[in-house]
C-alpha cells in the first residue's frame, strides 16, 4: 500500500503445524511484548506442548500406582454400566483392560486412571485434591473458619463432596414455601455443578497444586491451578467455546458426572445465575470464578 515515506508490504505468516517452534539448535523461544526470550523452565515447555496438544496432563503416569491400586468396586460398577457386561466374567486380566481404556501403559496407572478410579489416590497425588473453607465474614481468616475440608476420593466421589460442601455452606431461602421445607439455596445447583465439573476435568494437571474454594459472607472463589489455554479467552468460554486440555478424563467424566463435554457448562452456569466473574490470573497461573452473593 502507498505510504508517505513510500512502499509498504503487509505479510501474513499462516501459522504453522508444527508447535512449538525451536531453532536449529533445538532452543524453544516465546515472544514476550516486543522481545523473544529463551524458554528455560520445564512447566513452560510441558504447557507449549501441551497447547500443541501433543501432550496432556491427564496422561502422566502415577508413579507406584498399579492395577492393585484401582477400586475394583467403582471400575466394576463403572464397567457394568457402559459395557453392559460383567468385568468379573471378562478373559482379559485387569491390567490390559486398563490399558485398552487408556488408563495405563506397561502397567503403571495414568493420572487419569487414578483420579477416575483410584484406591487412596490422594496418597500417590496428595496435590490433586479440592480444598475447601467457609469463613464467617468476607475475607481469609487464619482463626476462624465455619467448615474446612480436604476433598478427597474417586473424581465422582470428589464432585458430589465439593457440591454438598457448597450447598451446605450456602444461605438457604423460604422462596414462598412452608417453614417446613429445606428451603432453596440462593445460588441455584447446577451453578456449582458446572463450575465443580469445570474445574475438576479441564484444570491444568501440569500445576501442582489443590482446586482450592472459598466460600465468603459476600462471594464464593473456586480457584483452578492454570489459566486458560493460549487460544482462549474469557470472552470465547462464555460464548461456548471449549478446549479439551485433559481428552481422556474429558471422554469419561460424559458418563461419570453430568457434563456434557460440548463447552456449553459455562453458559448454563451463566444463564442459571448471571452475577458470576470469571478472572483469567496469567501471571498467576491461576482461573478464578467468583460468584457473587
């Protein structure tokens, strides 16, 4: 295009296939503001390839973690149900059932095997749990709290927990029925059956860290380790855009918890209770939701 100072060349680079990038010396490298600097830190490249999608979280294998540490008694309830046969009448021994799901390889469980169906995961990965205070007035307080948990169990087990823990912990109103009735919470179910079920499936397992919520006289904060992948924003999520950052706890929380999988939780959230924030914390690493009471 024509220019005071003469002629300009606009060129578009397509991007490529091939993330991430790295140089002829196998350096990776990120655009920061104005300047490129050199990727050091491991976290760093696990979350380009993971943004890649070359790699997920929920595939990491759990150390120790074998076949004997799966609870026989939710997996066999779990494979009743979907594949309307008996796991106890299967020829097939338990580790190459597990490793047919995509729950294991060469006989060490997944992080996705273990949260689905883990005996005692919480002590393999005491990182990967929900933790839970009710404080009395609107701000952290190291004294006094009304109920603080540690939510532990099956990723089920950890969604039903973290829900009854908000609906116990959340104001209850007459909303025109007899004084005999348990009341309705004021924020309804579903808000805190789709922001638990977001939370738990697309968290970054990279980040070693709890789920943490807190629940507040004037708000509740559901704090999820990892921002949003690079190619989302706030905006797009309350369109019903979707990443799947962890595909195999994504493929069987369909069938675990009530979630859909089609990015549209974050709408019904909305749409059920509008006086939501959502906070993508890059810097810190961190997704917020705050809902507003």
């Amino acid at each position: 295009m024509l220019h005071p100072d003469g002629l300009v060349m606009v060129v578009t680079v397509a991007k490529g296939l091939n993330k991430p990038y790295m140089d002829n010396s196998g350096v990776f490298w990120v655009k920061s503001a104005g300047n490129k600097q050199k990727v050091t830190s491991r976290e760093e490249i696990q979350r380009m390839f993971q943004s890649s999608g070359l790699i997920h979280g929920d595939e990491i294998p759990v150390e120790r973690m074998t076949a004997e540490h799966i609870n026989l008694s939710v997996f066999s309830n779990f494979y009743k149900k979907e594949f309307e046969e008996d796991f106890s009448s299967q020829e097939n021994r338990l580790p190459t059932i597990l490793e047919n799901m995509n729950l294991s390889r060469n006989g060490v469980i997944n992080l996705a095997g273990a949260l689905l169906f883990g005996k005692d995961t919480h002590y393999f990965v005491p990182q990967f749990i929900v933790k839970a205070v009710s404080y009395p007035g609107n701000d952290i307080d190291v004294e006094n709290y009304i109920d603080s948990r540690d939510i532990t169990g099956t990723l089920a087990e950890v969604f039903q927990h973290t829900v009854a823990f908000l609906l116990m912990n959340t104001r209850h109103e007459q909303a025109g029925q007899s004084v005999n009735s348990l009341g309705v919470p004021e924020v309804p179910k579903i808000v805190f059956e789709e922001l638990v079920a977001n939370a738990l499936i697309h968290r970054d397992y990279f980040v070693s860290a709890p789920i943490r919520i807190f629940v507040f006289g004037n708000r509740i904060e559901i704090i999820s380790p990892g921002h949003l992948p690079n190619n989302l924003t706030i905006e797009n999520i309350k369109s019903g855009n979707s990443n799947i950052r962890n595909s195999i706890l994504a493929s069987f929380a369909t069938k675990l918890l009530p979630y859909r999988g089609l990015g549209n939780g974050i709408r019904r959230a909305v749409k059920a209770y509008p006086d939501i924030d959502f906070i993508d914390e890059r810097d810190g690493g961190m997704f917020k939701v705050v809902i507003r009471k």
